[in-house]
C-alpha cells in the first residue's frame, strides 16, 4: 500500500513506524503537520491508500479524514481521548496502560477503533515510556490496523469513551511542603521531556526535569541539600530528590548546575567511586561486575555526552580497564545509548565554537581509550537508541550487540553537514567497506537493527526482551571462552599493525580538520541547525529525504 505518515516531527515512534511499515514492503512517505493546505497538498500529490498519523498536536482537517481513511495512534487504552494520556496514566500510577489506533473524525480521539495493543506500566519517565512501551505497542496496532485494510469484512468499531483534560501546570505543582518523595517523583516523571514541572529555583522561575530518587539524605521539606556534579538534590515532605535538568524562562533545558551557577555554593554530595550504589540516588556513571565481566552504565540525560561527561567517563572507563576482568560492557542509558556531543550545553556556551571543540575531542578521547584498551575484550550493548557521533562511539568497542527495535540514525548531515569523528574514517571502512561507509554517512533516513547488523556495521541482534539478561550471559561467556588470551593478544597484534599502518591520531587530525572547518569556518550552517534543534523549534517544510513525494522524479499515481 501507499502510506503517507502525516506527524508533528519525524520522532522516534515515526522512525520505527517508517521503518517497520518499509520492511512490510509498503511505499511510505512522509508529510509534517504544517499547515492543512499543505497536508492536501500531500496527499494530492502521494495519493495515498492510508494515512496513518504517529504523532500529532492538533486534528486532521475534515477535507482529508472525510475522503481518505486516516488512522491515529493514541498513547491511550480503548475508550481514552485527550491530549495528555500518557501523563495521567504515570502521575495516577495505573498498572496497565495502551495503545489505541482509531480513525480520524470530527471529534478528537473518538473515532471507530481499529486497532489497540496494551503494556505493563512502569513507574518512569514520560519520555521513556514513550520510547519503549508505548513505541512497541504501537508497532504492534498499526501493524494489525493495517492488515485490517485488507480484511472486507473488518469492521472498526466505534466504542464509547471519556475525554480527560489536558494536565496544566495547576496539575503538575509540586508542595514541597506536603508532597512526599514518590508524589514528587511522579509529578515530575508525568512532565518528562515535556513540558517539565513549573518550579522557582534559586528565586527564578524554571522548569524540573530529571527526577532521580534518593534513598538517604532528608532536610527541611523544599530545601536544597546539595549537589552532585550536574544535579542538585531537595528535600521533600519524607526524603529528599535530585534535580539533573532545568529550563529557566526563555532559556533551553540544561544540567541544573549549569542553569544556576549558585549551585556550586550547596555542599557537594559526592559519590566514592563507580561502584552502582547500592541504595537509590543520583549516579549517572556506575560500574558492576560479575563473572569476569565488568559492566559500565552511563545513564546521561537524552543520550547527550558534554564535554565533563565524555572526561568523567573517559577516567570511569579507564579505572575499569584496570579491573581483573576479561570484558567491559558499555551499557549506556536505559533510553538512549548515546547521541554524541551535548548540543545543548555547546549552544549555552560562551563560544559555541569552542566548547564544540572541546566536546569532540573529549568524545574522541573517549573513543580512542576504548579503542587502545588491551586487556578486555570490549563490547557495546546498545539497548537504547543512538544518533550521530553516539552510533560510531559504540563502534569503537570490539562487539556491537543492538537490541532489536532499538533506532539508529549513524550519520551527521542533519546537524548542519557536520563532517563527524569518532574516528568513523577508521572503524567504517574494514567492516562495511569505503562505499558503504560513504553511503552510511550520506545517508539521512533511520537505521534498524537488523540492517545495521546486515551491513556489517553492528555484530549482532538480540531480542528486546531479556536484553539486558543476554547481554550479560554472553559476555560472561565471553569472559569465561577458553581462548580469550588468545583473542586478547590477537586484539593487541591487530591494533599494533593498524597503528604501523597509519597511526590513530592521523585519522583523529584529518577528521578533526573538517570539523574545526564546521565549527569556525564561513558556513554557519552547524550553528545554524543547532540552535534550531536545542530551541526544538518548529518545522517550516518536510525535509525532502522524507517527503518522497515531493522529490523531482516523483510521479502521483493515477
Ligand atoms: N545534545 C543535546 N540534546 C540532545 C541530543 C544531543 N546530541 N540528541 C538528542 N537530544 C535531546 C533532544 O533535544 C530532545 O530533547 P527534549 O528532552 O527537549 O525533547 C531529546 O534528546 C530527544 O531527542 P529527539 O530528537 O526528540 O529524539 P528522536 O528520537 O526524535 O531523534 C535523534 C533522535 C538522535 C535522531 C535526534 O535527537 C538527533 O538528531 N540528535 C542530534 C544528534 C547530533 O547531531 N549529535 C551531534 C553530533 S555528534
């Protein structure tokens, strides 16, 4: 069939839609919601069989859902309508929670229901819930809604329902006074990424984000007890949370030290160490072992890595590589696994320019320690998804092990023609060869695990579920392969003839060399695609790598 995804941005919940209706064997295209002129324009011009809308703000205009079957992916169980679904399911703490894939009609979320698909509700962010339960279930339900199409005697049904209010921020206010650590906590999961929890901090009006529990300080309900690297821990009416993110007014999301510099002057609640801790608080780098295997987590805010994160994981990743164990797993973030340099921290710099510059070559300092580590074998378990620079960060390591389902987008161009580093020009050519590693760079369009892995450019697949409890298994077996000495020093011989051949450090030059021309040259066009991507402002037309439908070639079905 003909599909036109008609959505608010090309999110991940889109890309994996788009990918996975792709690999069905259906034409996709992509239209954003700009204006409903230029929707009918779309869908004039792509003649689609269905339209199937992932993620919208607003309603689809009566003069396409009257004439063409619209479906509509709800973050809702059977029956739900409204905006702020997801955010009353986390903030009441239901036990189960859904998907629904219903028609577009005149009335919001009311319409026949084709399809619904329904998941285990964890206590966690908004975001992340929508990454992972609520991307998997919609999968499911527009898979089955599409194959209704095909069914002549399907008949959605039309079910009755309740309308919720959209959550305000009157909903959303935390009583630091009253509210004890797990309301706050909720409130707070309820609102992440967006829009965030309205609060005063430091006397100014901001919003909260990235919530972590903490099991042992406690204070005067509302004060603040201190901080720790990027976050700040406050007292509730029971215990205390930490803070890691905050956008003041008229500013773009932060690390909340960054935000307000006061928060140097709390006493510093620093962490011994990397070992997880054992009872809840804020670490965003932690280190376990088992079996041979050291595993090395770095949960960091939206996968982005600044330059202090990529040092303290750098340091992190050398101390466990003086462990006596046989591997190291990079587990990344539960959500992402990394995306690469922190653009949002780069944007709030002095010179933009320079902290970029200091933030490649703190990612590249990291990818070069992976890649000189001698005495594990190294592994990358890529369990959430990754963009950019993140993509090639994990190739540095020996395995790449990607969850199925996991959303890879391994290219630069989107971020301004970025020319890219991680030492791509080194790690790309021997597994994919020069062309394809020129045609993983060019391209712009997501990447699923499966292709990533049948090009050679990631090790292998595993399946969602039990990733976590697989990744482990396999790396002990790893660990514990009556050969790995052997391996090991088959691993330093490559490297040593690789490094004969032509040193690391010139393929760290010459990539550097294009990306000191992206961040200080004439072109502006990084500075350019950056601000608009930290301050997430809207589209103003459909990127042509994803409305095929207005390529020049493009010919509208009869
Ligand atoms: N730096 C700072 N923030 C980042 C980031 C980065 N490198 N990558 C993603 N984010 C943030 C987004 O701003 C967004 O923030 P929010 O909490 O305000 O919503 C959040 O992470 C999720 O990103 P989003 O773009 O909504 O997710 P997605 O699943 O639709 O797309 C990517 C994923 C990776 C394709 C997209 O985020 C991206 O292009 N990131 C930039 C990658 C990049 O160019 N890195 C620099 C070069 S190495």
């Amino acid at each position: 069939m003909r599909i036109l995804l008609v959505t608010h941005s090309f999110n991940g919940l889109c890309q994996r839609l788009f990918c996975e209706l792709t690999a069905l064997g259906h034409e996709v295209s992509i239209e954003f919601d700009i204006a409903d002129s230029v929707t009918e324009e779309a869908v004039r011009l792509f003649q689609p069989e269905l339209i199937v809308a992932p993620f919208l703000k607003r309603a689809i205009t009566e003069a396409i859902w009257s004439r063409h079957t619209c479906l509509i992916v709800h973050p809702g169980i059977v029956g739900d309508r409204g905006p702020s679904a997801l955010d009353w399911a986390i903030r009441n703490a239901l036990g189960e929670w859904g998907v629904t894939v219903l028609q577009a009609e005149a009335e919001m979320d009311a319409g026949p229901v084709w399809a619904a698909a329904t998941f285990p509700l964890r206590a966690a962010r908004k975001a992340s819930i929508y990454r992972h339960e609520v991307t998997e279930a919609a999968v499911r339900a527009v898979t089955a809604a599409v194959n209704r199409q095909f069914e002549p005697n399907f008949k959605p049904e039309r079910v009755p329902g309740e309308a919720h209010a959209t959550m305000r921020q009157s909903d959303r206010g935390i009583d630091w006074q009253h509210d004890d650590s797990a309301t706050v906590l909720a409130k707070l999961n309820a609102a992440d990424g967006f829009p965030g929890v309205a609060d005063v901090l430091f006397g100014e009006p901001c919003h909260l984000f990235d919530a972590w529990p903490e099991a042992i300080f406690k204070g005067a309900p509302g004060s603040l007890l201190g901080h720790r690297e990027t976050a700040i821990c406050r007292a509730t009416a029971d215990g205390a949370v930490w803070i890691g993110h905050v956008k003041a007014a008229g500013g773009i999301k932060l690390p909340t030290t960054l935000a307000f510099p006061a928060a140097a002057e709390l006493p510093e609640l620093a962490l011994a160490g990397y070992w997880k801790s054992p009872t809840p608080t804020w670490q965003d780098i932690a280190y376990e072992e088992a079996a041979g295997v050291g595993f090395l987590s770095f949960e960091f805010y939206n996968g982005a890595m600044s330059t202090s994160q990529c040092r303290r994981l750098t340091e992190a990743f050398a101390w466990a590589a003086t462990r006596p164990t046989k591997v190291i797993v990079l587990r990344g973030g539960s959500d992402f696994w990394s995306n690469g340099i922190h653009l949002n921290t780069i944007e709030a710099a002095e010179s933009p320019a320079d902290e970029s510059w200091a933030n490649i070559n703190a990612i590249d300092d990291l990818a070069e320690a992976i890649l000189r580590c001698e005495r594990q074998l190294t592994v990358a378990a890529v369990g959430g998804n990754a963009g950019a620079g993140g993509c090639f960060l994990a190739r540095a390591t020996d395995f790449v092990w990607v969850r199925d389902g996991v959303m890879l987008n391994p290219h630069y161009k989107n971020m301004g023609n970025l020319y890219g580093s991680e030492f791509w020009t080194y790690l790309l050519p021997p597994r994919v060869g020069a062309a394809g590693a020129e045609t993983i760079m060019r391209h712009r369009l997501p990447m699923t695990a499966a292709e990533a892995v049948k090009l050679g450019f990631y090790d292998a697949r595993l399946p969602g579920p039990g990733f976590t409890v697989d990744v482990a298994r396999r790396a002990a077996e790893l660990a514990a392969a009556p050969d790995i000495d052997a391996q090991l020093a088959a691993k330093r011989a490559k490297r040593a003839a690789d490094e004969a051949v032509k040193p690391l450090s010139a393929y760290r030059d010459e990539e550097l060399k294009e990306m000191r021309r992206n961040f200080y040259g004439f072109d502006p066009s990084y500075h350019v695609a950056r601000y608009h991507f930290v301050s997430r402002s809207a589209h103003s037309w459909t990127p042509r790598h994803l409305a095929r439908h207005r390529d020049l070639d493009w010919k509208t079905p009869e």
